[in-house]
C-alpha cells in the first residue's frame, strides 16, 4: 500500500497514528506530497488532489481519512472502531467532532497563510475561530466519553489539538478547556504521536 500525505496534514496524522499503533507501517510506503502542487500519481489516486490518499495493492485508492481510517481498522485486530453498539456510535461521534474542528482550524490557518491580508474574510476567519472555540468548550466536560482505552477518537482528538496546537495554539490556550489540555499533554507523548509530529 503507499499513503499520500503531507506531513503538516492533521487527517493524514490521523491516519499515520493509526497504522502505527496497530502495526501496519511497515507494509504501507508513505509518498509526501505539497498539496499545493498536487502530481499526477496523487491526482490518479484521489481527483480531489487531497491528502491522504490510500492506494492500495490491487490499484484501488481510498480517500478520505474515515474512510482510510475504516479500512485500515479492519485489517487487523484489536480495533480501534467498538463493535456495533452505542459506544461506536460515541467514538464516530467524537472523529466527526475533531475531524470538523480540524476543517475549521486549516481554513482559518490556511487563510492566514496563504492569502495577503488585504484578500482575507475577518467574518470568515471569526466563524471559524468560533467554531474552535464552541467545538473545544463542547469537549470539555465530555472528555470522560471517549473512554480510557485507544480508539479512533482518541486518535482524531490528538491529530485535531496537535494541529491547533501547531498553527494557532493562542485559540487552544484561549478557550479555557484544562480537562482537554491536561489529557492533550499526556496523550502528545506516545510515540505514534511523537514520530508524526507536523513540521
Ligand atoms: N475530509 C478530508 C480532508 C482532507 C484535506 O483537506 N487535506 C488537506 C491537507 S490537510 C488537503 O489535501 N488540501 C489540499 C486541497 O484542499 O487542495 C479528510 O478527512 O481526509
């Protein structure tokens, strides 16, 4: 299998953790990609031009990242998706939730880095800065619900803060949210985290 990424990217973070921590690295050769100048073998993969993609062995290509994420989970065993049930609904849940925020974070990121000041949306760079804020505050009195084992959320949640933490770390600092940081500064030293770290 070969992984597009980039490596600042939080959904292909998401990914890498994943693969990681269920022991399939070695068997998935990751291609870094700017995907500001998509080439053409990404582009054959995914015509969106998005990272992650997944081209798999028999020349199938997944994208995006829940659903590389799905796929990954069922290869081998423990998963990091529950069993069908409520709990698995909660863990989606919380993918979704990070997964959400994360879109929030790299268009305000990408808005500021990208585009001169005098092209850029103060309404919509303050919507997004306020659905980082909501969505943080939403988390944290729910930071018991993912549950002490590792899932996909955890993994979601770790890629979403690392990405806030990296780009606008003020908004993370800013929302109040000590329960979130407190397990963020835990969970940023497992080595799955650690060897994707962006930059
Ligand atoms: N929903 C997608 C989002 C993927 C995404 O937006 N990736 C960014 C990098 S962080 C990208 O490839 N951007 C290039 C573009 O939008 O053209 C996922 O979860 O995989």
């Amino acid at each position: 299998m070969k992984l597009f990424y980039a490596p600042t990217s939080p959904y292909a973070r998401k990914v890498r953790m994943l693969a990681l921590e269920k022991g399939l690295d070695a068997g998935i050769e990751t291609v870094p990609v700017d995907v500001s100048r998509p080439t053409p073998a990404l582009l054959a993969a995914n015509p969106l031009g998005k990272v992650p993609a997944l081209l798999l062995d028999n020349g199938e290509a997944l994208f995006d990242s829940p659903l590389i994420c799905r796929y990954l989970d069922s290869l081998t065993t423990p998963a990091l998706i529950p069993p069908a049930g409520w709990y698995q609904w909660e863990v989606l849940r919380w993918e979704a939730l990070a997964d959400g925020m994360t879109d929030a974070a790299y268009n305000l990121a990408m808005e500021q880095r990208s585009r001169p000041e005098s092209e850029r949306s103060p309404a919509a760079m303050q919507r997004w800065a306020d659905e980082i804020t909501r969505t943080l505050q939403y988390m944290e009195p729910r930071m018991d619900t993912p549950g002490d084992g590792l899932t996909l959320a955890h993994l979601a949640l770790g890629a979403a803060i690392g990405y806030l933490d990296f780009r606008l770390p003020p908004l993370l600092q800013d929302a109040g949210c000590p329960r979130l940081t407190d397990w963020y500064r835990q969970f940023r030293e497992r080595p799955a985290m650690q060897a994707t770290r962006p930059g």
